[in-house]
C-alpha cells in the first residue's frame, strides 16, 4: 500500500534531521521544520529560489553533491561541508542527497537531509591542544614513527596495508592517510569485509543490476564506483572469501570490474587501503589469504602496534578521554586518583586503545563530582586482571600532572627547554612545577 502525500508529509516534519527538495533546475520546492530551526530561513522566504543562492555553499560552485547525483545517479552519504544560515554566518553540516524519481521512474529533482554538527566542531577545537595527528593520540616511539611515515606517502597513490590488533586504532590510521593525501577532497568510503555474506559482500564492492539476484529491484552501484577519485578503506580484508579475493586483485591490477549479473566491464581510478588483525603469516600458510593479493595490497606495511607496547601513550589517551567525556557528560573530571592511574599503567590492555577508551568512559560516568577518578570507580574485571602483572615503569605515587611532565622528560631526553617549549610554558615556570611536585634532581640540559 502506497503512503499518502499528507503521511509523508508528516514524516518528514517530524524528523530530527533538516530536509529541502529541489527540482531539476535547482529550485527549492520543499523544506521542513527541521531545516528552518537549523538555517533560520522560513520556507516561505526560500521555496522557489535556487539552493545555491540561499545555502552558499562553496559546493554549490564546485561539486554540489545534487548536481553529482543527478548527473551520476550515485547517493551521497555523510558528506561534511558548511552552509550559510540566516544571521549569515557558516554551519558545519553533514548531509545525505539522492535523486527524487516521478511514478514513471524519470529524475525529477533531488534530496537533501542533514545534521548540524557544530556541536562536534567545538569538540574538536576542545582537543586541540592534546598534540594529536589527524584525531591519533601517540606519542611514543612506534607511534611518531607511523605518523613520519604517513607524511612521507602523502604524495603516494600506493595501497596501503595496516596491520594490527582489534581496538589499536587501524581505522583512525586509515583515515590519517587518507586526510593527507592527494585524495583528501575527493569520495572517502568505507566497508568491513567480515560482516557481509560473500554474495552481499559481492554487490557492495561491485555493485549489481536489476534482476541479478531476488532482492535486486533495481541497479545498483558498487562501493569502488562510489569510491571512484577518492579512496576505499577496506578493513577486515583477510576475512573476504578467496573467489571474492581474485576479484578483489583484479580491480588493483587493471582497475576494472563488472557489475554483479553484468558482463559489461567498467574501469575505476580508486586508491585502496587496507586493514586487518589477523596474523597475516599464519593465513598465508593456510591459504586463508591469496599470496598474489597479499603483496599487491602489502605495497606499503603499517605496523600498529598494540597499547601494552606503547605506555608512554596510556597518560595522553586517559587525559584525552577524560577531557571529552567529561564534555559529553557535563561533568568536571580533571583528574584522576594516584592508585587508579598505576592500575591502568600496569594492565595489560587485551583490547587496546578501545578498551581503555570504555574504561576512562566507565569511570567517569560512574565518578563523583569531585574533579577526580578514583580507584573504586574502575571495572572490577581491570582490577582483577591487573592484579598480578608486572607494575609499569612510570608507576609509584604519581598524580597525573606529575606523570605526564616525567612522561616529556623522557620523551626529550630530560631537556627542559624542549619540554618547556612543547607545553607552551617558560622554562622557570616548568621549573617551578618540577621543584612543587619533587621533581628536584639536576637533570641534564
């Protein structure tokens, strides 16, 4: 049964996310309740005119993403750009668009929904100050050494190929690569080879046409078609099916494919990253993973390496967490407990940054207001497991103001200019601070 135009109506104005139409000269013709709150505009001062001239966009005159779906017959999801609002400033957003069909399956028009996301810009700038790489907190050894590396292939098309353990942050490396390289403004999609069924998996990577399975209603593009100019991340990719492998190495080696029930062959310019946590030695020895495949995608290694063997980014990742969920929470937890800190500094961390991510977020939900995570407030799962482990190195008494400054020390090799320098403060104001938390040793300059 067809939905009515007053349900639809109806739907669309109680929705959370902003939405406007346009037809095929670009003119709004619809824009809801939504979309007002969040522009300011009024449908009535709107409807009628063409969207390039009331939302400003610099998409509006370079890739407007209703002109690419029109012209391409590709949807667009969660695309971040910026529009002018009514009091004339700009509003980052993230939007969605796809083309509006008649009864008659004719594009008449297009589709616009989108979210404010300033919220999410002022965590950003929130974090500014936590020296991060693209979003990576790192900053040991193992950790700067990626990121050198990530800037040296900038210039690079190469595939990529990340390596590491579930919850080390492969995705958040992926996406360093991709911000800085030659693709950055162009498609950035993403797919996770492990959970699809191999036929599914089939028509998400490649895309198929009307009738080639019972579900395929219409044609459809793949995610290398939409990928098209930009970069496919493709993680999980030693869990894909080996027939789906092959395919896989023939896009990399010729750039072309053909649509799932198609024998028409299509060619794509797209970048490929890669990621996986498995051991890659052992799959390759029982065949899990095609040894042709492997060196095409192996072109450039990124060896992430798991949280218990980088500590010195434990301290910045728990102050890091603390800052943004003390945000998202609306609490005030700046600190946390001498005895809390050692028990995160000392476990052994199975499930990496992700899991000391759910930890911080744990304890501080479940923390008083007073400005400090204590011991008591941890899982009790951590406290178990971390009973009987090894205590780290920067463990024994330690608030965390004190942790972190010895934590620098390290890291420059005890030069208090260099340390002074990287936290923006004087030398004699560090001074002070080493001298009022018992840092009193002559450290050599």
């Amino acid at each position: 049964m067809s939905i009515s135009n007053k349900l639809k109506d109806h739907i669309l104005e109680s929705i959370g996310e902003g939405v406007f139409t346009v037809d095929k000269n670009f003119r709004i013709n619809y824009i809801n309740k939504a979309a007002e709150r969040i522009t300011g505009y009024k449908r009535e001062d709107v409807v009628g005119k063409f969207c390039k001239h009331v939302f400003r966009s610099k998409l509006c005159y370079t890739d407007c993403p209703i002109a690419l779906v029109l012209k391409s017959n590709k949807n667009i999801y969660d695309f971040e750009s910026n529009i002018c609002v009514q009091n004339g400033t700009s509003k980052p957003i993230k939007l969605n668009s796809a083309v509006l069909y008649n009864e008659s399956d004719e594009p008449t028009g297009g589709i616009i929904s989108f979210r404010d996301i300033s919220h999410f810009e002022e965590l950003r700038k929130n974090f500014e100050d936590d020296n991060q790489f693209h979003g990576i907190i790192g900053h040991s050894k193992p950790m700067q050494e990626i990121f050198q590396l990530i800037e040296e292939i900038s210039d690079s098309d190469a595939t990529s190929f990340i390596h590491g353990e579930s919850g080390t942050g492969k995705e958040m490396v992926a996406n360093a690569i991709q911000q800085t390289s030659l693709r950055k403004d162009k498609p950035f999609i993403k797919i996770n080879c492990s959970v699809l069924p191999p036929n599914l998996l089939a028509s998400e990577l490649f895309g198929h046409v009307k009738g080639a399975f019972t579900d395929a209603i219409k044609d459809r593009p793949g995610r290398f078609e939409l990928a098209d100019g930009g970069t496919l991340f493709l993680d999980e990719v030693a869990e894909m099916p080996l027939n789906m492998q092959l395919q896989l190495l023939r896009v990399l080696q010729e750039g072309t494919f053909e649509r799932v029930g198609e024998s028409v062959t299509r060619k794509v310019d797209v970048r490929v990253i890669a990621a996986t946590n498995i051991d890659l030695d052992e799959a390759l020895a029982k065949g899990a993973i095609r040894e042709d495949l492997y060196y095409r995608l192996n072109v450039i290694p990124v060896l992430v390496p798991p949280l218990r063997e980088r500590a010195a980014d434990i301290i910045p990742l728990v102050k890091h967490f603390m800052k943004k969920y003390s945000i998202l929470y609306n609490k005030k937890i700046t600190d946390i407990e001498e005895k809390a800190l050692d028990q995160l500094l000392s476990y052994h961390w199975p499930g990496n940054v992700r899991e000391l991510e759910n930890v911080i977020e744990y304890a501080l939900v479940r923390a008083n207001e007073n400005n400090k995570i204590e011991f008591s407030k941890l899982p009790e799962n951590l406290k178990v497991k971390s009973a009987d482990k090894t205590p780290s190195p920067f463990t024994g008494g330690m608030d965390l103001e004190r942790a972190t400054l010895i934590q620098h020390l390290e890291k420059h090799h005890w030069n208090k200019s260099k340390v002074a320098a990287e936290l923006g403060m004087g030398r004699t104001t560090l001074w002070r601070k080493l001298k009022n938390l018992g840092i009193t040793e002559e450290f050599p300059q």
